[in-house]
C-alpha cells in the first residue's frame, strides 16, 4: 500500500468514526455565532430607565436575590451601565444549577428570573459541547472526535493535492456542465469547500481543543513562550479580617471600581467562597469581547489588592503569550473580528458541516459501485 493509499484510508475512516460529531458539532456551532445579536431582539428586561437614585450595593441585591432563590449559592453580581438591570447570578455544581435574578438597580424590584440551562441557545450549546449527552460522556466524545477531525483535515490538504498540475483546476473551482454526473459533483463539492476552508476550519477546531483538554491548552501556552500558571486563581486574603469601619468592603468596592475604571462596560463581582478567598472581580472593557477584561483580586476586609500568579490577571500586565491564550474563546467564535469576525466563523461552521455529508455520500457511492461490479 502506498502513502497516498494510507493516508486516504485514514482519512476515510477517521471521517465516517466521527463524521456525526462533527457535523453536530458544527452546524451547533454555526447557530451560535449570533447568540448575543439574536438574543438582543428580545432581552428588553435587562433595560430600566435611568434615575438619579444610588444603585444597590451589592450585599442588597444578593439579599433580594436569595429571598427570589433560597437554598443556592451566589455567585456573583453584574453591574453594567446606569440604564441596565443589575443581574445575580446563581450557581451550584452538585445539582447542577444556573440562573439569574435581574433587579431595578435603583428600586430593588424584581425584573426576571432566567434559567441558563433552558431555552434554545442553552439547548445549542449543550449539543455543541455534549452532543445532548450526560457531560462527562459527551465532552469526551466531543474532545476526542475534534482532535480526529485535525487529523482529518492534515490528511484531506494532503490528498488534495493533484498529482498532475494539470490537474490543478478542477480542484479549485467547479467547472460543472449539463453532463456532469452527480458522484463528480459531490466529489467537488468535498473536495473545493474542503480546501478552501481548511485552514480557518483548522483554527476553529484547535481553539475548540484548547478549551477541551486543560493538558493541551497548558502545552499550548508554554511552547509559546507562556511563564505564568494556566490555571485560573483567586489569591487568599492577606489580612486578619480587620472590616473597614461602618461600610462593608464588597459595597465599597463597587464605588471604588467606577471611579478608577469609568469607561468600563460591566463589572462583575464574585462572592467569596471561603474566609480566605479575596474578592474576585472581573471588569469588561469592550462589548463583545473577553480577551482584554480585567480580572483582579481584592483582600475581602481590607480591599487591598492582590495579584494573582494566573495568566488571568490585569490584561496591561499580560505578556504576548498571555494575549494570545485569552483570545482563543474570542477568535473561536469569530468574536475578535466583530461582526465580519463572527459572519465568517459563521459560515466556515456552516461549511464545514457539509463536509461530514459530502464525503459520506463519497464513500457510499465508492463502495456501492464496487458492490454493484462484483455482482
């Protein structure tokens, strides 16, 4: 058996064993890309009108959110603009729970409670993450077939490649006429979308797989020069617990963010979870995008600040490694391009999912052929 022979009974293996997840995997992923856009037409709760009032601290808003769902851990609260809901956001692993309480930021009233685990694009991310199955299953399953489909995509630029130059042409457009039968269509169909797509689709998966396997996504940071911890980090506190006098540190502290940081789009504080964790605090500083937020650590009593060992620091301290890991979410959704960013991921999703179809039909096509000679 030739290279060439081996290389296109990998590819066609390969690609039939995961042929099902990438196609869920992408196709989810496509209906993804304009979450945020889509989900504006209809998220009007999350606007108030704006008041010349004081917003609630959040030690208020926590307890007015817990009188809404008692018995669940607060995670945290999220401050935006002087015309948006403070949201509370509610979380516990074990069972799983996630949802938000929005609130008047002035009033304290009751806007709406959301379920995250619940509604389409809750529905979307599940099959794009899980495939709809129990999660320690699915990722797996995911992770796995993903990290194929590179090698899918390494071995299909390979068989690309003609082996005459002549040949070149037809693997770069599609020069169909009235005679051209359908096997050779399909052929060009997988073969012309495939190379054209290749590369960006290549990136898509890589960052996917970065966000999968906490050894890959380690492996890549420090072969690119990364010297910080991957993992994220919240310090311990440095104090005794000496409270700042009548105000409590957390309702301070939202007070002193705005001031230091006025043209930031949201800040969102997170509760300790023990005595000895310090405030967690991550502040937006684009819509849209993730890369460049501020993740920083305060003393939970004397609001000293702490630094954090974690590549997930102050982004002005970031390095180039640094930089380059906090964009893989953002250049995954196409999100670091903006709009013409994520149209793009948009339709290299899209594409990519025809992929799976085409070479399918491929193989079926070959191999009933072959049955048909032999009978």
């Amino acid at each position: 058996m030739t290279i060439r022979k081996f290389i296109l009974q990998l590819h066609k293996i390969l690609g039939l064993v995961t042929g099902v997840v990438v196609f869920i995997v992408a196709i989810t992923g496509c209906c993804w890309s304009f979450r945020e856009e889509i989900e504006s037409f209809y998220d009007g709760y999350k606007k108030v009108m704006p008041q010349e009032l004081p917003m609630l601290t959040p030690s208020k808003a926590r307890d007015i959110a817990m009188k809404v769902l008692p018995g669940h851990h607060v995670h945290g609260t999220l401050y935006q603009q002087a015309d948006d809901a403070i949201e509370v956001i509610f979380y516990d692993l074990e069972p799983e729970f996630y949802q938000s309480v929005f609130l008047d930021p002035y009033t304290g009233k009751v806007i709406k409670v959301v379920d995250h685990f619940s509604g389409f694009f809750a529905f979307i991310l599940d099959g794009h993450m899980h495939l709809w199955l129990p999660k320690k299953i699915g990722a797996q399953v995911v992770g796995i077939s993903i990290l194929v489909f590179m090698v899918i995509i390494i071995s299909g630029i390979f068989l690309w490649l003609p082996k005459k130059r002549k040949n070149l042409k037809q693997r770069l457009t599609f020069d169909w006429k009235q005679t051209t039968r359908w096997k050779r269509k399909n052929f060009d169909l997988h073969t012309v979308i495939g190379f054209y797509i290749c590369s960006l689709a290549l990136l898509l998966a890589f960052t996917g797989t970065i966000m999968s396997y906490t050894w890959f996504h380690y492996a890549v940071y420090k072969s690119i020069g990364g010297q910080k911890d991957v993992e994220f980090i919240i310090p311990a506190n440095k104090s005794n617990g000496q409270e700042l006098g009548n105000i409590l540190p957390m309702d301070a502290l939202v007070t002193k963010l705005r001031q230091e940081s006025p043209d930031a789009k949201s800040i969102e504080l997170h509760y300790p979870a023990t005595e000895n964790e310090s405030i967690y605090v991550e502040i937006s500083n684009s819509d849209g995008l993730y890369y460049n937020a501020d993740y920083r650590f305060f003393d939970q009593h004397t609001l000293e600040e702490i630094e954090t060992p974690s590549l997930y620091g102050k982004y002005e301290n970031a390095k180039a490694a640094d930089k380059l890991l906090r964009m893989n979410y953002d250049i995954h959704i196409g999100a670091i391009g903006g709009l013409a960013g994520k149209t793009i991921a948009f339709l290299i999703s899209l594409l990519t999912a025809t992929l799976p179809v085409t070479g399918a039909f491929l193989w079926y096509g070959r191999h009933y052929k072959k049955r048909s000679t032999n009978t």
